[in-house]
C-alpha cells in the first residue's frame, strides 16, 4: 500500500512527506516546514497543519507507529505529534501553537537507575481542543472536551470535560456540549455575520451602508445574493442552494467559528461530500 495525497490539496514546497502508507485527503493545507513522516498516517479531509509542525518524531517508523486522524484535524505552528505507539484522533481535534503529543518518554538508564520509561498509545476522541498542551504517552481523551492552555495532560479525560492545570484536574464535568442561550445565539450570529459582510464588501467595494443580506430564524439561515438564496441549516449543518462568493465567505466565517460544513462547491452549487 502506497502513500496517496487527495484532490486539492496545498503543500508548500518546504515540506517533507516521508510516510510509507496511508493517505491525507482532499483539501489539505501544509504549510513551510511541516514534516510528516512514519510508517503509516492517515489523516481525513480538509487537515490544516501550520508552520513547522511535525508528524513523526522518534521511533516513527516501528512496527506499532501511526496516525490515524479524522477530518479537520488542526495542528498549530510548532505542535508535534509523536506515532511511535499509535495515536487516534478523532473529528474536529484542534492542536494549538506548539501542543505536543507523545507516546514514548525515555532517555535515562531505566535498567541501572529505576528511572520510569513510557510507552503507550494516545487516542482521542471527537471535539477536542487542545491549545498549547502537553499530552503524555498512554492518555485516554473522550469526546467534546477543552483543555486549557499550558495544560500537562498525564491521565485520562473523560468526555465532555473542561480541563487544565499542571498536572491536568478536571474542573467541570458534563460541561459540553452546552446549550446556547437565544441572547448568546443571537450575539454570534451578529458576530460571524457582520464579519462575513466585511470581508464581502472589502472584496467587491460596496457602500458601508449596504444591508447585510444574512438572515437568522432560529438554526436556519438565508444568505440572499445575485445567484439566489442559499440555505445554512446550523444545527443539522447542511447547506443548500448557489454557492455565491457571499455564501462561500459566510461558510469559512462559520468555520472559524468551529462550524464546520461536509459540504463543498461542484458545478457553482453546494454539493455534500
């Protein structure tokens, strides 16, 4: 099995993909300095992997190393992700700046000195955040959890936690998902929406004072342009109708604001993956 790279997918020249087997899918974006290496990674659709950022580390190429990742994985300038006992990640992981991930600590005399050795797998699960954290080899993170920045993660997470600290505590429990307010609602959406008019007009120089055709009622909303209307549903996360530059501009505000679509553009429409 060869290593196979999808459609549409943007890879700075600097970068080194060294990885046996396995594949990255469509819509990549490796940036200088990345270097992927192992003997098997998998990782899903739409990666966003930042300056430096490393794939690999020792050990990389045993028997027992690899990645396998879901869509969306995120990792930030500097973050590393060591595979040499398995890691697994789930959908929607973020990495922040320089988040390390380790399956294996050793350099130390372990047989003449007792010094503690580790090497364990890392899985973690759907929803995760991890913004500049430290993560220890043999940790277990479930789904929909936060860890605060800085954070030494050397035991495991359950789901749905907000935790931080050094070493890690967990400090709510069954904290997400959490249920929005309508008052908070109606604040990010006025937030991702006025941003999505911004950067349109700057793009096609409308007046300031031009109305914001994005309308809300409740989880769906209706991007209006020349094309016609297109149809954001928030909560099921569909999209139907034209892909307008409005609505393409709507869908990346929403994106970096942690909702994500598996819709992109075929044929100057919204089509599903």
């Amino acid at each position: 099995m060869a290593f196979e790279i999808g459609e549409n997918c943007r890879i700075d020249p600097s970068a080194i993909i060294d990885v046996k087997e396995g594949f990255i899918g469509d819509g990549a974006m490796i940036y200088e300095g990345v270097r992927i290496e192992g003997k098997l990674v998998e990782i899903g659709r739409e990666a966003w992997i930042g300056r430096y950022a490393v794939i690999g580390g020792g050990s990389c190429f045993d028997p027992n190393a690899y990645l396998k990742a879901g869509d969306w994985l995120h990792m930030g300038p500097y973050s590393e992700i060591n595979i040499s006992r398995g890691v697994t990640v789930g959908h929607e992981v973020g990495c922040g700046i320089e988040t390390k991930i380790f399956t294996h600590g050793a350099y130390t005399d372990a047989w003449n000195l007792g010094i503690p050795v580790q090497w364990a797998e890392v899985v973690i699960g759907n929803n995760v955040w991890l913004p500049n954290a430290w993560v220890n080899p043999g940790v277990s993170i479930g789904d929909n959890v936060v860890v605060a920045a800085r954070s030494l993660v050397n035991r495991d997470i359950p789901a749905g936690c907000l935790a931080g600290g050094i070493p890690v505590k967990i400090l709510r429990e069954n904290y997400f998902p959490r249920q929005l307010s309508e008052r908070e609602k109606t604040d990010l959406f006025e937030e991702i929406a006025n941003q999505t008019w911004l950067r349109y007009r700057a793009e096609v120089g409308l007046s300031a004072e031009a109305e914001v055709p994005i309308q809300r009622t409740g989880d769906r909303v209706v991007v209006t342009a020349d094309a016609g209307e297109t149809r954001f549903n928030l909560c099921q996360k569909t999209i139907r109708g034209p892909a307008s530059r409005l609505s393409v501009i709507f869908k990346d505000q929403l994106r970096r604001n942690g909702v994500r679509f598996r819709f992109l553009v075929k044929d100057a429409k919204w089509s599903p993956w």
